[in-house]
C-alpha cells in the first residue's frame, strides 16, 4: 500500500485514479468485502449468518458500536430508537410543498436535509454525544420520513408510529394502515423486509458513502452529509438500478417474457445500443454478490408465503441470470447478479411501490453512512477531502480588450 500523502510529500507526484479503481479514499474498521470471494462482513461477521441469526437494530447497533449487543444492550438500543421515531410535526409543512407527483428520492433529499434545520441541539460534530444522537435520531426517523412521503404521494393521512412495533412492522403499518382500516403486520414480510435493511445496512466506500464522507470532512452537520448520500443513492448505476432492474423485467415480460431474452441479451452485448443489465454487475464484487444469493432466498420464500410461487418476473429474473452466467460476454467481464437484480421482485410482493424502491434503500444505508460519517470525524487525523485535478485546459494568457475578441 502506498502512502499517498508521503509519496506527495517526498516527489511532487500525485496519482490520477478516475472512479478511484484503485484508490483508497480512507481506512475503516466497519465492512469488509472480498470481491474475489463474493463475501461481505459487517464488523468481522459475514452477511449470510446476520442475515439469518439477526434483526436490522442488532446489525445496526453492531455498525454502530462495533459489536453485536447483548439481551440488555439490545433492549435499550430498540427503546432508544423507538423513543425517536417521531419527526417534528413542522416537516410536514414542509413536505406539503412537493408536487404529489415528486419522485421520492427528490422528497427524501429534501426531508433528510431539512432534520438540521429542526434538531439543533445535537448539530455539535465535536461532541461524541451529540453525534450518538444524531444517529439514533437518522435510523429513527428515516422509516417515518420515507413512510411520510409516500403517503403524500397518494393523498393519504400521515400515520403515526407505534412504539409496540418492531422497526421494520411499524414501517409497514406507517406505509399500508388507514384511519379507515388497521394494518396487520405479516411476519413472513415483516422478516422478508428487516431482511432486505439488513443487506442494504453497509457497503464500505460506495459511492454515496464516499460522498457523506467528502461532504461531512468539511465539518458540516450529518443531516447534511446523510442528504448528500440520498442525493448521490438515487442514481440508476448505484441505489437507483433496483427500480431500473424491475422495470427492465416488467418491459421484458411485456415484450413476450423469456423467448425474448435471446434477444435482449444480444442487445446488452451491443455496446452500441447503451442497454446494460440492470442488477447485473458490481465495481468490486468479481463474483457472485452474497447479497444477491439471500435476495434470491427471500424472495422465494416471500412469493411462497403470498402464493405467488409462479410469480412471472422471477421466473424470468432467474432464467435471464441463468443465460447471462452461461454466455461468454458475462463470464469474460465477470459480471453476476447484485444485490438489484432480485430486490425489486421481493419489495414489489410486498405492495412496495416501485418508486420507492431506492428510498427503502436509503433509509437501510443511512445506518451505514452515519457509522462511516462517525468513524471519520472521530479519527483525530481526518482531514477535509480535496482531490486534485490533472488540467488540461489552455495555459496562462492575456485577457483581451472587448472590441479584440
Ligand atoms: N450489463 C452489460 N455490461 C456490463 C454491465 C451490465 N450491467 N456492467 C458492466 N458491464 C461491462 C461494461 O460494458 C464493461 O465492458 P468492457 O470492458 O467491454 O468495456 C465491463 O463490463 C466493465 O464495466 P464497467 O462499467 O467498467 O464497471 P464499473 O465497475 O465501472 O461499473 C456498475 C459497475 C456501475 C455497477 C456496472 O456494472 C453497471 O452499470 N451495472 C448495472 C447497474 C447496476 O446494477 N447497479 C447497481 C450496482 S450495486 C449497488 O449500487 C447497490
């Protein structure tokens, strides 16, 4: 590992890395990947056994602490969060002025940004306690905003959370209960959803977390970086491509479902046409994404429990990846599915509206980015991050006279 600050110290040289391909931005302690391997850890504990043995608070309190709570840690830590579920009733003044019709990324940025200008007493990065409670407050409040913005966007009631749910059931009640009808939460999708936030948690420096790393080394509030991660999540080649993943399934079904794939897998290798696979493919993962494997379980199961185990787009999903891993193009570039390519399957089963795909994403990173906004500030050597540029524009000159040019 070369020690870029000492090579820049001692040479005058700097390193131009587009896409960071092959540049560390910082070190962390958080999660690892071996993209080789397809294997991810969060804290030294690899994926599938969280997945499986934990619920999302467990796994967040173990991002956020560095290791898993015990009975009692865990008992405090969910009353923590379900003390701070509640948002300011002022916010929904402010998300009144949206467009029903916004997408709700637009929203989200806008809500997630807005928490700083309504939680003032805890906008003291220098303060250890300070920054504890504004994570708590971002995990807690983050179901409620994003339930909040769909409810605005069909013209509903906001509802309330409830304390004697679980996080993920009383973000199911916030999205599907009624004033006129209560909601019951199903267990299976309960469970299919914590799931779903649970492998979404972490990523290491992807690149919204790399962005809430840049915007919060300024010294700005994490309300603000954490709305800077939303902003950057949104994009189709990062947290976006579960909501382009599913509509590429749903316009390949359209077009006349599997016989077609022959046909559309030519047209992704057709570098010309611009199509790529969606939830295919991943800048580190060189095998198959660990995530992807258990979105594929879940949404198995999830179909099975709803009935829906002859679900059209999953079949379709799993013969597309079938071709995809058997043709040469795929396997040369090692492309696999990623944590996309099912997601969208499972959420839409449950009556999440494809739109909101990308904030249900958000709201699981924000564990993360706040973990990994932490692990920077605390660190006593951080400093603001400012990349260089190679120039390439014109060299110095004169300005010319106005009746010269
Ligand atoms: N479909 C077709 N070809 C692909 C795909 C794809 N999904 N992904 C990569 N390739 C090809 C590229 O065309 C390139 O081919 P070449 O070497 O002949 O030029 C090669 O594979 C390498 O691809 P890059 O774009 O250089 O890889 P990079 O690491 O920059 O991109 C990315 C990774 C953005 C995820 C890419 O694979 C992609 O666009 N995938 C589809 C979008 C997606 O699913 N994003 C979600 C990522 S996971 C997440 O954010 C949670």
């Amino acid at each position: 590992v070369v020690d870029i600050r000492k090579l820049y110290a001692q040479t005058g040289m700097f390193t131009l890395d587009p896409g960071f391909m092959s540049t560390a931005a910082c070190s962390s302690s958080i999660t690892y990947i071996d993209g080789d391997k397809g294997e991810l850890l969060y804290r030294g504990y690899p994926i599938d056994q969280l997945a499986v043995k934990c619920d999302f608070l467990e796994t967040s309190y173990l991002i956020l602490n560095g290791e898993l709570p015990n009975a009692k840690q865990k008992a405090e830590f969910n009353d923590l969060v379900t003390r701070h579920t509640m948002v300011n009733e002022q916010l929904q003044f402010f998300l009144r002025g949206f467009r029903r019709d916004a997408h709700p990324m637009a929203v989200l940025t806008g809500l997630v940004g807005a928490l700083s200008a309504f939680y003032h007493d805890s906008l003291d990065i220098t303060q250890p306690k300070h920054r504890e409670i504004s994570a708590i407050r971002l995990v807690a409040k983050m179901p409620t905003l994003v339930a909040m913005a769909y409810k605005y966007s069909i013209g509903q009631p906001y509802v309330y959370p409830k304390n004697d749910l679980s996080y993920t059931g009383n973000f199911l009640r916030m999205m599907f209960a009624t004033p006129c009808e209560e909601y019951v939460v199903n267990p299976v999708i309960e469970r299919a959803l914590d799931r779903i936030f649970i492998l979404h948690a972490d990523h290491e420096q992807n690149a919204s977390t790399s962005t809430v790393r840049l915007c919060g080394s300024s010294g700005t509030n994490p309300f603000a970086a954490i709305a800077a991660g939303v902003a950057c999540l949104w994009g189709p080649a990062h947290g976006g491509a579960n909501e382009a993943a599913l509509q590429m399934l749903e316009d390949l079904l359209a077009a006349g479902g599997v016989d077609k794939l022959g046909e559309f897998v030519a047209k992704v290798k057709d570098k010309n046409s611009g199509v790529r696979l969606m939830g295919f493919g991943h800048r580190v993962y060189k095998n198959y994404d660990p995530r992807a494997k258990l979105m594929q379980e879940t949404c198995r199961e999830v179909l099975e429990a709803l009935g829906l185990q002859d679900d059209p787009l999953f079949k379709l999903a799993m013969a597309l990846e079938k071709i995809a891993l058997e043709d040469d193009y795929f396997v040369q570039r090692k492309l696999y599915p990623n944590v996309d390519f099912y997601s969208g399957i499972v959420q839409r089963a449950i009556g999440i509206p494809t739109q909101l795909f990308t904030a249900i994403f958000a709201l699981a990173r924000t564990v993360g980015w706040i973990a990994q906004w932490d692990e920077m500030i605390s660190d006593p050597d951080y400093k603001i991050g400012r990349p260089r540029q190679l120039f390439t524009g014109s060299p110095s000159r004169d300005v010319p006279d106005l009746d010269k040019r």
